[in-house]
C-alpha cells in the first residue's frame, strides 16, 4: 500500500507540475536576481509538498461530502485573505523617516474610500506593497465568491459563515492570515503577498486542470467547479497573466525598497502559508480517499 500511495502521489505531482513548470522555466520576471518574485520562487523547492497537494486534491473527489468539507476549508482560507487583502487595499502607507537617526519610521496612512481598483499608477509609491498588488489584480484573483456558489451548488443548506463548523488546520491558517494583515496594516509590509503567491499562483498552475476531473468524479452540474477559472485580460493568456503577476510582486518589493529583511519577511510568510496548507489538505485520511477519488473520476 504504501508504494502504491508514493507512486500516486508522483502521478498526480506530476499531472499538475508539467505545464506550470513550463510557464515557470520561460517567463522573465522571476529570473531578476534578488527581486521578490525569485526569492518566493525558492519555496517551491523547500516549502511545497506537491505529494499531499495532489493526494489531497484527488481524496476530495472522493464523493461530495469529503468535496464539500474540503472546499468549505479553502472558502474560509480565501474568504479570511481576501478580507485581509481588501482591508490593506484601503489603507496607503507612505514613509517619511528611513529611520536613520535612531527615531523610528513614521508612516502616514491614507484612509481611500470607495472603489480602488483603478488607481491611477501616478499613486503607485503612495501605496503599500499589498495595495499595490491587490488593486491591480483583485478583480480576477478573487475566489471566495466562486468557492460559495460551489459549496452551496453541492449543499445548499451549508453554513458558511459559522467559524465554530470549520477545521481545526482551517481555524490556524485563518489565523495566520488575519495576524499577517494585522501586521501590514500597521507598518506597511507585505507578509499578505506571501499568502496570495502561495495560494493564488497554485490556482493558476496546477488548478486550471482541476476543473473537468472534479466535475467528472462528482458528477456535478455544466460550468461547475467555478472555482478554477480565470478571466484574463484580453491581452494576456495564462502565461502572460503569471507573468504579469511576478511583475507586479516584483513591483510590490520595490516599494519595500527591495530591502532584504522586508522580502525574506514575505518569503517566509509564504512558508507559513504552505505549512498550513499541507496541514489542510492532510488533514483527513488521505491515502484511501484518493484511491476513491481517482475511481470516481476514471468512471465519471
């Protein structure tokens, strides 16, 4: 059994690396050396279990109660980030000592009310390194909304907004994500970006070949999962809009200054973020799952 397991896992792995790791190997702005998006580039070597991403993905196909359970898990992850995100979006942050003389950094804030998704880029060094990114891309990467409608597709009676229903790995990667908006909010950082390079960047790889076998295994309705799909700018394919993406995480460091501590503060918040989601995706038996799952799918 357990060679068995080790050999699906590679099996799934390597479904969902192929064409990511193409789209990774040509695109440029991860190549820059030292900028952030090269730095987050490292945690897929040393931080992401891609084994028990993949076994955990097909364990939820194993019939719709472990589907639903499962996704309920990421609403509450992406619900918390995008609530975080937003919040940091509102919020300009804009340095006036680089604390030098020993006093510590002032930050001015600048409260925005209303839409923010089309600030103008004259306003980009007004901006925190999260409200740079999130305003550009907000619109397309948000997932919460499409998480909700496929909970309840499957079981319309689900309670969403009851926290005391979600699991226990659930309630701690919330938690991590709420103390990293906390702590960007109040110095203008940008612990968050790790938290959307891990989740984000993972639905525009491996995620976008999700689709057809989850509705497969399930049986589910035309058009759903919705969760997987993207509506990239019309100038963009998947490849542009990734690399648009590590552009912009690019962008979001310089406004840190690029300085060294600031992104390694990111880069480690992206390895928070990986550790609770391999504690999420594990979280249930997974081995005899997947085999379910992988059986439902090849007779769906």
């Amino acid at each position: 059994m357990g060679s068995l397991s080790k050999r699906l896992g590679q099996i799934t792995a390597l479904s969902l690396e192929s064409e990511s790791s193409q789209i990774l190997r040509t695109i440029k702005p991860n190549k820059i050396p030292n900028s952030l998006s090269q730095r987050l580039d490292t945690t897929l070597k040393d931080s992401h279990d891609m084994k028990t991403f993949g076994l955990g993905t097909l364990a939820s196909m194993a019939n719709k109660e472990r589907y639903v359970r499962f996704t309920k898990s990421l609403y509450g992850v992406y619900s918390t980030m995008e609530d975080e995100l937003d919040r940091c979006a509102k919020t300009s942050f804009k340095s006036t000592s680089d604390g030098s003389d020993g006093s510590q950094e002032n930050v001015n804030r600048i409260e925005i009310d209303g839409d923010v998704s089309n600030l103008s880029e004259a306003l980009k060094d007004q901006q925190s390194p999260v409200a740079y990114f999130w305003n550009r891309h907000s619109e397309i990467l948000r997932r919460s909304e499409l998480l909700q409608k496929d909970i309840l597709a499957v079981s319309a009676d689900e309670k969403l907004g009851d926290e005391a229903s979600y699991s226990k790995a659930t309630l701690e990667y919330m938690q991590a994500i709420r103390e990293a908006g906390n702590k960007d909010r109040k110095d203008g950082s940008g612990r968050l970006l790790g938290h959307a390079y891990t989740r984000y960047l993972a639905d525009l790889m491996g995620g976008s070949v999700l689709a057809t076998p989850t509705r497969l295994a399930l049986r589910l309705e035309e058009g759903t999962p919705e969760q997987y799909t993207f509506s990239f700018p019309a100038e963009n394919d998947r490849k542009g809009y990734v690399g648009m993406i590590y552009s912009d995480l690019n962008e979001s460091g310089k406004l840190m200054n690029d300085d060294d501590s600031k992104l390694e503060e990111v880069v480690e918040e992206a390895r928070l973020a990986f550790r609770h989601n391999i504690a999420v995706y594990g979280e249930e038996p997974i081995i005899l799952d997947s085999f379910r799952g992988l059986k439902s799918m090849a007779s769906g």
